[in-house]
C-alpha cells in the first residue's frame, strides 16, 4: 500500500518535471480560480463582520403617540424587553427628549423655546445584544412593534444594514458562480494536461497493460499528478490571499478609518483555508481521473 | 497450452485478418508462426495477448476462453504469458534493471526477491554488467535481451514473440533464438512469428505457416 503510494507519487513528480511547462499552466489556473475564490470568501466574511458590529451598534428606537395609555407603553416596554436581540431598554420621556435636544444642538435651542409644545415625542431607546444578533430577525421585531397600538413610528438604522446585508450576500453568491466557473475551467485544464502526459506515456502504459499492470497501478501515478498540481495550486492561491491582504491594509490605512478599523481585517477562517486546499486537490483528482479514465 | 477453433477475425466487411484458423500447440512446445506480412501473424499474437477479440470461433490458453475473461481476468492472464516484440517496447525513461523489475513490482512480491530475480534472469541474458544503463545505450541485440529477460522474470508459462528478430543482424538472431531454445528447454511454452525461412529452417522446429489470414501448413 505504502509503496504503490510511494510509486504513484514519485511518478507523478517525475512526469510534472518532465512536463513543467504545462504543469506550470494548469497549476496557475488552479491558483487563479481559488485566488477569486478566496477573494470572495476574504470579502464576504469581513463584511459579515463589518455587518455584524454595526448591527451591534444601531439603535433601534421606538417613538410613542402623546397618546399613548401608560397601559400600552407597558406592552411595548414589555415586548422589547422579552426580544432576545435587545440587551436594555431605556425609557426616554418628552421632557428628556426635548432636553437632550437642547445639549446637543445648542445652537437650535433657541428655535425650541417659542414653541408652545413640546414637539419631541417619548421613546424607548434598545440597546442590542453584544453578540448573536441578526439583522432579518430585528426588522420583524420592528414591524410587530411598528403595529402595536400607542406606536408612532420605529427606527433602527435599517436601510444601510440591510444594503450591507444583502451586498454581503450578493458578493457570496456571484463569488461562488464566478469561482465555481473558474474551477471548472481550471478543472478542464488539469484534465488537458494528465491527458498529454498520458499521451507522452502511450507506449510505457501499453506495457504497463501487457505486463498485466492492476488498472490502479496503471491510473494512480495520473491521478496523483492532478492532485498534486490541485494541491499546490491551492496553496498558492492562500499565499498571494495573504499577500493581497496585507497590501490592502498597508494601502487603505487611513482611508478607510471612518467607516472601519483597516487593521482589524481578518483572513479567512481555517473552515475556508481547507476548503481552498482541499478543493484544489478535489479539482485535481477529478481532472486526473477524467484523464485516466479512458484508460481500460 | 494453446488451443484455436475456427478463428476469424474481421476488420471489415469482408476483409478477414484471419480467416477459420483452428490450431493447437502443445505444453511446452516450441513452435514458429511463419508467413509473409500482411499473414496475420501479428493479429493472432494480438488476440493471444487479449488486445483483440476474435469476430468468430474460439482461443482457449492454458485453460481460459480469451472471450470470456472479465478486466481483472485478463490481467491475470497476462501475467502468466511473456511477450516480445520486434522494436522491443522498453520504458527509454528506465534502466534496464528498472525495465526487468518493473513486472515483478506489480506482482507484490518482496523487494528482496524482486531484486534477487531480476539479477538472475539479467544474468542468464548476460546483461548483468549493463543493470543501470538505459535503452537508448544499448545495441538492438541488448535491447532484445532486456525484452526477454523482461518477459521471463515472472516465470511466465507461455512466451509469445512476434518478430524478435526483425531489428537484428543474421549473428544476433541466432543468438536470440537459442535464448528461445534454453527457455523452452526450462518447460515453458514458446511460439515465435517470424517471416525469416531461414531461421526457422536453421532452428528446425515446427512451423505454422500462415497465408492470407489462413493456416496453409501446419508441420
């Protein structure tokens, strides 16, 4: 068992160095479709992230009619505070609203001191849960509240969380349709290349046949070849990732500070590192066998 | 060892490679299959060795129906029979050591012994002293015993070798065939194609002559 492993690899580096050009080839289109691979998956999962701190972060306000019965603001106070997205509920009164009105915009003050009534409605402030909170889960919270009787009107920072949201899933899903195109073509051209390496050993398989080789023997040092080439240009697709990471970082500190923190971009996660090594290797393997298959 | 009824093989309509050929060669028997080209000889070699299927009749070797045999069958049968070929079908990218070796790997047989008998039958062509060079620094009569010592390494029970001589010079073929001689003074079945007379007159053992896909002599 060892040993015919040994064998099949030993001939499948044997035959990528007698080959290296093509080799060359095929396993730079690997690292190409898993590059844009793991592009989409850095992107994706850093604006998951992005998504997931700002939904963190968002208010989520819920303003109450001036007539609302103190027996309806209980329901609402109630409901909130029973969502598991809510951390804590602050209850603001007209009066407070109209005086935090005044601190933070003294120079407006003035326009609210001849006005007969109070225009700032009461409200209760939520904050959200540190963790754990989704952002589909907070806009039926906000559409029940929204229908409750007392209720004037609901705000949570809604329209750019869900932009970031569904922007966050749309570079997933073009991401995959595009890798997934890439793979296959990448796919093909592995299968190409066993397939000339196959051809150049014509006449070692014939023997191999008339020795009576088991068709595993004969096939194995192909597939292993494929594999190989998906292996390493897996590998390389993760190298230049990082790379291009960090020349993101170095090249958007500072531009970028406001909206979030450059440095805290992260790579993607080890499920994804296998994934990208692993489907190499997979593209590989099924380019080999494409190939050897028409051995019988 | 090797028996055929009424073998025909078509390759198109109506052009028959080999034409109703029902023979026998016996256990241990060395016979030559002679004809001009264009005979047949090498489609029945082809069909001895299940590279072919017979269109018609049947081809029974050491007890198996050729046309019956299942993937892994057959190469388990091929494992029991050595072949040679006129251009000789060495791996160029081997040695010769590695070239002899090769056949016994795929057996599973220890490394111990896989060494030990490819050195024997490396010696016994006397090629012992050549174990590292690779084809391309071998004469054609080098060559072809690196092609015999190949097919004989696994003990086969039939040697089949179609043109041997074809590439070689008068001295050399002869030489080879008395390679064949002591092979089948060990007990193994040979059968040669060669479209050399003389040769086979100088060897002096049966010959089937083969005539347009037809079995004209048989003696």
């Amino acid at each position: 068992m060892i040993r015919g492993l040994r064998y099949f690899v030993s001939e499948a580096f044997l035959s990528l160095w007698r080959g290296r050009r093509s080799s060359v080839l095929s396993t730079l289109t690997i690292t190409i479709a898993l590059f844009m691979l793991g592009l989409f998956l850095l992107l994706g999962a850093n604006l998951e992230r992005v998504v997931d701190e700002w939904g963190r972060s968002a208010e989520f306000s819920v303003y109450l009619r001036d007539d609302a019965a103190p027996s309806e603001r209980e329901a609402i106070q109630r409901e909130l505070a029973q969502d598991g997205s809510i951390a804590a509920v602050e209850s603001v009164s007209k009066e407070a609203a109209l005086e935090r009105f005044r601190r933070d915009f003294p120079e407006l003050a003035q326009a609210t001191a001849g006005a007969p009534d109070n225009p700032f409605p009461a409200s209760f402030e939520a904050r959200l849960q540190s963790s754990g909170v989704d952002v589909g889960a907070l806009a039926t919270l906000a559409a029940r509240i929204g229908a409750m009787p007392g209720v004037a009107d609901v705000r949570y920072d809604r329209r750019w969380l869900d932009r970031l949201a569904s922007l966050s899933a749309f570079v997933r899903y073009a991401g995959f349709v595009l890798a997934g195109v890439l793979v296959l073509a990448a796919g093909l051209t592995v299968t190409n290349v066993v397939r000339l390496a196959l051809y150049a050993r014509r006449d070692e398989v014939e023997i191999m046949e008339l020795v009576g080789a088991p068709m595993t023997f004969i096939r194995g040092p192909f597939v292993c070849e494929g594999i190989i080439q998906g292996g390493i240009g897996g590998a390389l697709a993760l190298v230049a990732l990082r790379v291009a990471l960090e020349l993101a970082k170095s090249r958007l500190a500072g531009m970028a500070g406001v909206m979030f923190e450059v440095q805290s971009l992260s790579f993607v996660p080890g499920a994804s590192i296998a994934l990208l090594l692993g489907g190499g290797m997979l593209v590989g393997c099924l380019g080999g066998l494409v190939a050897a298959r028409r051995l019988r | 060892m090797i028996v055929i009824e009424g073998l025909s093989k078509l390759y198109a309509r109506d052009v028959f490679a080999l034409d109703d050929i029902t023979l026998s060669v016996g256990r241990g028997e060395f016979a030559f299959l002679t004809g001009a080209s264009g005979a047949g000889k090498t489609t029945l070699f082809r069909i001895l060795l299940r590279q072919e299927l017979a269109t018609l009749g049947r081809v029974i070797v050491d007890g198996r129906d050729l046309a019956t045999l299942s993937p892994r069958e057959v190469q388990r049968y091929r494992r029991t029979v050595g072949f040679v070929f006129q251009d000789f079908k060495l791996i160029q990218r081997k040695t010769v050591f590695e070239n002899v070796i090769f056949a016994l790997r795929i057996l599973g047989v220890p490394d111990v012994q896989q060494r030990r008998r490819t050195f024997q039958v490396l010696k016994w062509v006397g090629l012992q002293h050549r174990a590292n060079a690779y084809p391309i620094e071998l004469s054609g009569g080098e060559q072809q015993r690196v092609a015999i010592a190949r097919a004989l390494v696994n003990e086969p029970v039939l040697v089949l070798a179609d043109e041997p001589t074809g590439n070689l010079d008068p001295d050399l073929s002869l030489d080879i065939m008395n390679l064949f001689r002591e092979i089948n003074a060990a007990g193994t079945t040979v059968l040669v194609a060669t479209h050399d007379r003389e040769l086979v007159r100088h060897v002096g053992r049966r010959a089937i002559m083969l005539d347009r896909g037809r079995v004209v002599e048989s003696a």
